[in-house]
C-alpha cells in the first residue's frame, strides 16, 4: 500500500512539514535518496554536489584522470564529468530539468 502515492512532490513536502519530519540530508541537493555522485544524477544534481562538495568531487575527476576512464557516457562516447556539469544549463541558459525543493535543517 503506497497511501501517499497519489500525491505530487510539493504536497508530500507540505505533508512532512506539517508533521515535522526532518528530511534525509539529500534532499537538499536531489530529486531522490541516493549515493552523493550517483551515476545517475541529471546534469544539474552533479553541478549542484560538486558545489558542496568540490574536494570530493576533484577526487573524483582526478580518479578519471588517472584511469583514463570517465563514469558518463553520451552517444557511446565518454563524458567527463567536468563536460557532464556543463550540461547544468540548456541552449536559453535555464534549468535543463527541474528546481529542487529548497531544505536548510534549522
């Protein structure tokens, strides 16, 4: 039985609001509970992590580097992530995606 799975994103948020439960720390910067780098992060997640987290994430194009190996891939093609983070943004310079619900804890 899924009772809230009726309900879109901002009702669930409002939901957990009212009721104060804190969300998991990761929903401050993805649509969804995951690894931080998860392979499958959109474009601006990526951006928006290696932003909290830069020294983790130059760790993780270091370890590129030095593979020689990247963990996206476009068109059968490697991607680096420093190239995947650039993608943050379309063609108008808007969010390629969606803006995630913004959480602070207090």
């Amino acid at each position: 039985m899924r009772p809230i799975h009726h309900l879109d994103a901002s009702a669930v948020w409002e939901l957990m609001r009212l009721a104060n439960i804190v969300p998991h720390p990761c929903y401050q910067y993805v649509s969804r509970c995951s690894c931080k780098f998860c392979i499958y992060l959109s474009p601006q997640e990526m951006k928006t992590v290696s932003e909290m987290y830069p020294e983790e994430f130059q760790e993780l194009v270091r370890m590129e580097e030095s593979f020689g190996h990247t963990m996206r891939f476009e068109k059968k093609e490697p991607l680096p992530l420093l190239d995947f983070i650039k993608k943050a943004n379309d063609e108008n310079g808007q969010l390629a995606l969606f803006e995630l619900p913004v959480w602070h804890e207090e």
